[in-house]
C-alpha cells in the first residue's frame, strides 16, 4: 500500500490538466453577416454596445485641412484647395452633384450660386449671399453620415454646449445654425472640408454607369467558285 501511495498521479503531474477547460459557447441567434458595426469598430452584437445609440464620426478633416493626403482617380486635396479658391461654385456644384449621385443636378445648383456669387462680390464688396444658399449642403451632409457638429464637437473638447445636446431638436437647430456661421465666415474652407470628405466617401455619379457590351457581327463573307 505504501508503494501505491508514492505513485506519482499522472493526471495530477501533467502540466496540460492544470488548464482550465473552456466550455462551448452557446452559437448566437443573429448570424454574422446580420450583424451591423458602429463607428468605434464595434459590431452591434457585442455585449456591451446592444441597445446604445450608434456614436458620431468626427469629420475626416479639419476646417482648416486644405492640404492632406492623396485620394484615388486623381482627386487630391490639393485639387479640392486650388478649386475651392479659383471656382467655388464648381466645387459646390460637384459637390451637390455627389451626394445627391444624380448626374444633371451640377447645372441647377452652380448657376445660382454663381449668380449670387456675382450680386455679392458686386453689391456689398464680399461673397455674403452664396453661403445662405450652400450651407444646408453641409447639414445634408452631416445628417447622412453621422457626423458630429460644432456643438458636439465643443463639447467634446472644452465641455461647454452640454445643456443644448440633451435635446434633440434644439441640438439640430444649433448645429444648422452653426453650419451657415461656418459657410459665412469660413465659406472655401468649409466647401473644401465639404469636397474631401465626399471624395473619400462617395464615388462621382458619373462613374456608376454601367459598361455596355457591343456586339458586332462578323462581315459579310462570299466563296468565290473556281473555273
């Protein structure tokens, strides 16, 4: 018996057993490919974000970002800088053009604005009347991709504009009101802020044509009949 007892226990000297055994998950109800993701990388399934609001994306550049890094199918930042300075109301044109992914609405939205354009710079000196008709471009914008407004933003870095953001349609009011002061006060700047996150998000409507395959059939052939 004693000899038994000085048996080392196998079960007990293999390193292996020391390990906790994980036990099977139990599979999720909603498959994976149902499963939505939120703007910090997080898929809605997740514990910890089910039931919580989607958060706003920041901007993917600043105000004041005219030069950043290069984009696809020569749409630089440079060329949304130099547009923005030259012709605004180009800039503004493809920019309506874009998010609307209509192709025909760039006419109907620089005409105006280049008329405006021209009875402000030659009535009151300066470009005082195009950011009243160009500013809801931005709020679209804001609306259709989440992103955090001036409020928010403020918010976020010094803490001041916490009263307004409780409500949501006094909220909105502000930020459509701080939309039109940034067109008005900072108007290039904003249309290029405007154009580059565009770019980087949406295609042109001109390039989602479809290709159309022509088919030509062959010549006419004769056989000629020897003598």
């Amino acid at each position: 018996m004693a000899d038994h007892d000085k048996q080392p226990n196998n079960e007990e000297a293999s390193p292996l057993l020391h390990q906790t055994k994980s036990q099977p998950t139990a599979p999720s109800d909603t498959p994976e490919f149902l499963l939505g993701w939120t703007a910090d990388g997080l898929p809605l399934g997740h514990a910890s974000v089910v039931g919580q609001p989607m958060g706003r994306a920041p901007w993917n550049s600043s105000v004041c970002a005219c030069l950043g890094q290069n984009d696809h199918f020569c749409s630089s930042d440079l060329e949304v800088c130099l547009l923005g300075s030259v012709a605004p109301c180009v800039l503004y044109g493809s920019n309506v053009e874009r998010l609307g992914s209509a192709p025909g609405t760039f006419a109907n939205h620089c005409l105006p604005y280049s008329g405006l354009y021209v009875i402000g710079n030659s009535c009151f000196g300066w470009n005082c009347l195009a950011p009243w008709f160009s500013y809801p471009s931005r709020t679209a914008i804001r609306r259709r991709f989440n992103l955090e407004g001036t409020c928010e933003a403020l918010n976020r870095s010094c803490g001041c504009c916490g009263s307004i953001l409780e409500d949501e349609a006094q909220r909105e009011q502000c930020e459509a009101a701080c939309d039109l002061a940034t067109h008005v006060f900072c108007h290039v700047c904003a249309l290029c802020q405007e154009g580059r996150e565009l770019r980087r998000r949406l295609p042109h409507p001109g390039f989602n044509s479809q290709p159309v395959l022509v088919m030509i059939p062959p010549a006419e052939q004769t056989m000629g009949r020897e003598a």
